[in-house]
C-alpha cells in the first residue's frame, strides 16, 4: 500500500512538473476574426490595411527602410518593394520579435536586378522592432522591411496565413 501511495505521488509530481513547463509564449496569439484575404500597403502614408474579402478590418501605421521613397532595385538600397507580392513563410524565433516573410523578389525583381548588374535584394519582411527599432531615432530605420510594433506583429502574425496577397503601393 505504501508503495502504492509513492507510485501515485511521483506519478501526480511528475504530471505537475510537464504541466509548469508547457505554458505558452504569450507572443503567439490567437485570431478568430473573420478571415484575411488581402493586406493593402501605402507607402507614402505610412498605413497597411488589412481586409476581409472588401472590408477593411485593421489598420496599422509602420516604418520602412532608411530610404523609403522609390522601388527596391537592389539588395542593400534601403527601399521596400513596391507591387503584388504574397505573405510566404514566418519566423517565429526573428531577430525583430516575430516576422512574416513577403515573397520578394518576384521574376520581374530579379529581371530588373540581372539587366542593371545588380544583387537583387532578398529577405522583406512584416515584422517587430527589435534590438534596432528600439533605439532608432528615425521612423524608417530597416534596410527595407516593414516594421510594426512588436505587439501590433504579434497581432500580425496570427492573423494573416501564408499565401495572403500584399500590395504595396508607393
């Protein structure tokens, strides 16, 4: 019976001791909104919408690259992509909180790079401020993302699936 009843208590630590190290990371969310189907980025007002079929359902405000105006041409100019790209992966353990890949460049990017004998750019991502954006003293301070509030990309990043279409408009 004794031997019973230490069988029960480790048994009963044990269950404990799994349960205290299964809690969550509180920076992935949850979302049961109505589905996202388009996120529409203006780059000269600073405002990504995203919608739901023709309703808008959120707005965030956001920083760009250090050299925000014009399209990205090359890896390295500073600049965000400007056209139709597609949400394309996440990262959850990036270097700037969380981030949601865009699908940059396209063929047409990689075209325009080639015909210049330029590097074509990679790696554009919605993301969370980061170590950088943390103390950056400018608005735009990526090297071409799109950069959010860490808990507006924790938002971001539960809402949106891959395969979403992006439109940035300059």
């Amino acid at each position: 019976m004794r031997r019973d009843f230490l069988k029960l208590m480790l048994g009963g630590a044990s269950l404990l001791a799994i349960a205290s190290c299964s809690t969550t990371d509180p920076k992935f969310k949850t979302y049961s909104g109505p589905p996202v189907t388009r996120i529409d980025v203006f780059k000269s007002r600073r405002v990504m919408t995203f919608y739901s079929g023709t309703r808008p359902i959120k707005s965030y405000n956001f920083g760009l690259g250090y050299a925000p105006v014009g399209n990205k041409e090359y890896e390295g100019d500073g600049k965000t992509p400007e056209g139709l790209y597609y949400i394309d992966r996440r990262n959850p353990n990036s270097r700037y909180h969380l981030s949601v890949g865009i699908s940059y460049p396209n063929e047409a990017d990689k075209a325009r790079a080639l015909a210049q004998g330029l590097q074509v750019g990679s790696d554009i991502f919605i993301h969370g401020q980061g170590p950088e954006g943390r103390v950056a003293t400018k608005r735009d301070w990526t090297v071409g993302c799109i950069a959010v509030t860490d808990a507006e990309i924790e938002d971001i990043y539960a809402m949106v699936p891959d395969g979403t279409p992006i439109m940035i408009y300059p």
